[in-house]
C-alpha cells in the first residue's frame, strides 16, 4: 500500500494481491444467498474466518437466513457491534458481519476498520464479501455540481480493509455496481 494505504505502489519488497469477483446478479436473483456459499465453500476448505459487510444491521437476519439456509449455524454469523470498538473481537472462528457505517467508524485512536484487520490476522485467506458493495461508491471522489468532492469514508475503509488483507478472497456484490465508472473504483481486485 501507498503511505496513505489507499493505493498501491510497485515496489520490490511488495506482495501479489489476490484477484477479486463481481457478483452483478439483479435484484431479488439470490446475491445473499451465492455470498453464503462462498462463504460455506471457503470454511469446508478450512478457511474459518470470514468477513461479511453490507449495508445495514437489518440485513445481519437476512445474512443468518442464507447461511443457514445451506447448513450453517446462526451463531457462526457475529455482528462486530457486539464488540466494544476498543476491544478485541474474541471470536476464533466464524463469519464478522459488518455494516458500512460499522466500518468506517471511530472513537479516538480506535477504529473499527483497525479491530477487524487485528481479528483477521496478517495471513488472513478468508472472504471479504462486500454486499451492497455499490455503498462504497465515491471512494475516489471527482467533480460534483457543487465543485470537487472527497472520497467517501466507507469506500476508503473498505479499500484500505483490502488494501492490508492481500490474500484475501474478496467478493462484490452488487445488482447496480455502479452509476459511473468511477464509482467503480471501490473494486480494487478487479485488476
């Protein structure tokens, strides 16, 4: 990653990055439900940390419903706002669901986005699967009707979340990906 984490350099002490997916199914096609089995296909190949991100805390019942829909438990889905921001997420195993807002949150020197790369470990090969990932949009900020505008702070957290997992399995998923190209710029996996 650059100094700021969000772009990546070449250098000669750096790593491969793990190519992503883009799951485009249209609306009501079953996303969540092709999520879950990543998930579930990567946990029976020993994978057993994964990270689920989506737009809002009601989608976590929707989450548990899909993924026990193929066999799973509910409990092996945790919210990460069960955890204290300030505190390690004490689960060894299982599926971190995580909503945008979630992400990009903090308080003082703790950050979510900080607690979820300590959980994950430096040699996390799990999934990172972006539902609704059309919620980062933005990440690379551009020209607006009101002049130049920043990056969306979810779109960077999810990017730089990327950014320090690198043998991660990142999925997006999304029926509308995104109204402009540079909307896109959230999917740094895609090469």
């Amino acid at each position: 990653p650059d100094k700021e984490g969000v772009g990546l350099v070449l250098s000669d002490d750096g790593r491969a990055y793990r190519k992503g997916y883009f799951l485009g199914d249209g609306t009501g096609a079953g996303k969540g439900r092709q999520v879950a089995a990543v998930i579930l296909d990567n946990w029976l190949a020993g994978r057993r940390k994964n990270i689920w991100i989506s737009k809002n805390e009601a989608l976590h019942a929707d989450a548990i419903r899909d993924w026990t829909a193929l066999g799973g438990l509910a409990a092996d889905v945790q919210p990460l706002s069960r955890w204290k921001i300030d505190e390690p997420v004490t689960m060894d195993e299982g599926v971190l669901f995580v909503t945008y807002p979630t992400l990009r949150s903090n308080r003082g020197d703790a950050t979510r986005l900080d607690q979820i790369i300590a959980w994950a470990g430096a040699d996390f090969d799990g999934v990172i699967a972006f539902d609704e990932a059309h919620e980062m949009g933005g990440v690379a900020g551009g020209e607006g009707s009101m002049g130049t505008k920043k990056g969306s702070q979810q779109g960077i957290a999810g990017v730089l979340l990327q950014n320090h997992l690198p043998d991660a399995r990142v999925l997006y998923a999304s029926a509308t990906g995104a109204s402009e190209v540079n909307n896109l710029a959230y999917a740094v996996r895609l090469g």
